[in-house]
C-alpha cells in the first residue's frame, strides 16, 4: 500500500468492512510513538492534535 502524492491512501474492503467503515464515515486518526492508528470517530465528537 503506498500514500499517494495528496497523502490519501485505499483502505482495503476487507478492512473497511469489519471495521464498519461506510461512504461518508468520519475517522479519527491517533497516534502513539510511531504507530498510527485508524477508528470510526464518535458523532458529536471533535478532534485535538
């Protein structure tokens, strides 16, 4: 898998299904030492980096 120039990248189907990622769905990204990670984001929630 590789980030494109605009820094958007494919989530396969098979995880965008388990993790019930559907059009429209909002994430949230965290990232802990060199690890990212990836999660619906809660409704009426904000985000801080």
């Amino acid at each position: 898998m590789r980030i494109t120039t605009k820094g958007q990248v494919t989530i396969p189907i098979e995880i965008r299904e388990k993790a019930g990622l559907l059009p429209n769905t909002e994430v949230e990204f965290r990232i802990k030492g060199n690890t990212v990670t990836l999660k619906r984001k809660k409704r009426g929630t904000s985000i801080n980096l």
